[in-house]
C-alpha cells in the first residue's frame, strides 16, 4: 500500500551546470502533475512524465527542474572552405579597386564565422537522468514509508469494525427472540379480528420478517470485509476500489440501523459508522 502523498529531491552538478528536480505529491482523485520547468528543458516533459508514472498512479505532483548555467558554453567555428571562397572573391575586387580587403570584412561575411552554443538540451539530459532518478527514489521512498503508517491504521479500524459486526452476528439469539414477541403480538392482534383469513395473516408475517431481518445485510457485511482485508494486502492501487467497498460497508450498516429497534444493535450501528468514517478519511491518502 502506498500514499499519494510524498515528497523527492534530486540534484546534479558538475563545472559547466547545476540541475535541481523536486517534486511535492497531494492527495488527488486523479495523477495530475503541475510543471514548473526551465525553458531549456521543455523538451522532456513528456519523458519525465512517463518516469514519474513508474512510481505514481494517483496524487497532484508539483514538479520544479530548476537549471542554473556556471560556465557559458560558447564555441566559434570558422569554415574554411566559405572562407576561400571569400578570399578569392576580395582579390578580384581587389584588382578591381586597388583596395584590399580588411579583417572586419571577412567577420562580417555570411557563413564563416559560426557561433555554436552547447545550451542544446541534449548537453543536460545527463544530469536530468541523474537528479530526476534521485527525486524520484526519495519520492518512492517515501510513498511507501507512509503508505505503511496508512495500511497499519486501516488494519485496525478494519478489524473494529469487524468486531462490532460479530457483535451484531452474536445477538442473534436475542433478535431471533425478539422477532418472535414481535410476531406473537402482530398474530394475536389479527386473530382478534374474526374476519382476518389465512391469507392476510401469512402476508402479515411475511411483512414483519422482511422488514425487521438483519441476515442479509450482516452476510454481505461479511463478504465485503473479506474483500476490504484482500484489497489492504494488494500490491495494486487499489483507493478507489476500497473506496467503493467502504461506501457499500456504508449502506449496508445504514439499513440494519434502519431496521433494527433495539437499542444494543441501534448503538452499534453508530460505532460501525463511525468506523466505516475514518477508513474513508484515511482511504483519501492512497493511491
């Protein structure tokens, strides 16, 4: 289990350049990530994206590459081949005119002078591998180290809920009995009545025992908590999955509540809600 939120730093350094990555990660239903990066770099969002997506399934990222320049990489070519070209161009004019040609001639030439700059973003994909795989490890790291604290805290609030549902399960004796005195008030109330037939009065039961049994409910309780102890030993994403289950926990809990007219089982409803409450909130926190 993992959370979405986390935090990574990378840093890369050498004579020519310094090149930071930092990512900050927030709860999110979806994976959005928020770019803060240097223009030179641009050209790998789409790469860095795809390596973030190696350790994120869901969650904002705020992510920031900051590049700082220390020594100017700047090269001056000359191409001697335009600068032939040129030179034998000067000599006619020079024959031609009887002034020869000057130094800033030849700067000012089309051509043969070339200025290369090693900005080019393929000179800092080096260092951008490097601190991106640091701040990505860290971030992953940390996911982890929390999703851990998160798991731990679901375990228990899965297990009191559980335990509030065997209660329930073990009341059963005494709802089965308090069913009965609620049927044997209802059957003597209609066979006080000489016109009731056989027909109405099976019906009536009928009524009574859909409307007050809890087995149904308690039964699917069961599955969903098996399945809500499978999903937390996932190594998937599974907070939306569980998200669901804990909504369907929900309702099943609010229709025993609903139901149930003793006050035990009434009141235990309340704790399960309650329970079923703080694993969504912390159900926010995993991917």
């Amino acid at each position: 289990m993992r959370s979405m939120t986390g935090y990574g730093y990378g840093i890369y350094k050498d004579e020519n350049y310094v090149l930071e990555v930092e990512m900050k990660s927030y709860n999110s239903r979806y994976l959005e990530i928020q770019h803060n990066i240097s223009y030179t770099l641009s050209q790998y969002e789409n790469y860095i994206d795809s390596q973030i997506k190696n350790v994120a399934k869901r969650g904002h990222i705020d992510l920031s590459v900051r590049l700082k320049v220390l020594e100017a990489s700047v090269s001056v070519n000359v191409d001697r081949a335009a600068l032939k070209e040129y030179m034998n161009a000067f000599s006619v004019i020079e024959e031609e005119t009887g002034k020869s040609p000057l130094f800033s001639d030849y700067l000012g030439s089309d051509g043969v002078l070339t200025l290369v700059k090693s900005d080019d973003a393929e000179v800092y994909k080096r260092g951008l591998d490097s601190a991106l795989s640091d701040a990505l490890v860290m971030l992953d790291k940390a996911k982890e180290r929390e999703g851990k604290g998160t798991y731990e805290d679901l375990l228990r609030l899965g297990n009191d809920f559980k335990s509030s549902v065997d209660y329930i399960n073990g009341k059963s004796a005494e709802i089965e009995e308090y069913f009965k005195n609620l049927f044997t008030e209802r059957y003597n109330e209609l066979v006080a009545d000489k016109e009731i037939d056989e027909s109405r009065l099976v019906e009536e039961v009928t009524l009574m025992m859909v409307k007050y049994s809890i087995n149904e409910e308690i039964k699917r309780l069961y599955v969903h908590i098996r399945e809500y102890f499978n999903l937390l030993e996932s190594d998937d994403a599974v907070g939306k999955r569980l998200d669901f289950l804990a909504q369907e926990m929900n309702r099943e809990t609010n229709t025993i509540a609903s139901k149930s007219s003793m006050a035990s089982i009434s009141s235990m409803t309340i704790v399960m809600k309650d329970s079923i409450e703080n694993i969504r909130e912390q159900l926010r926190n995993i991917e």
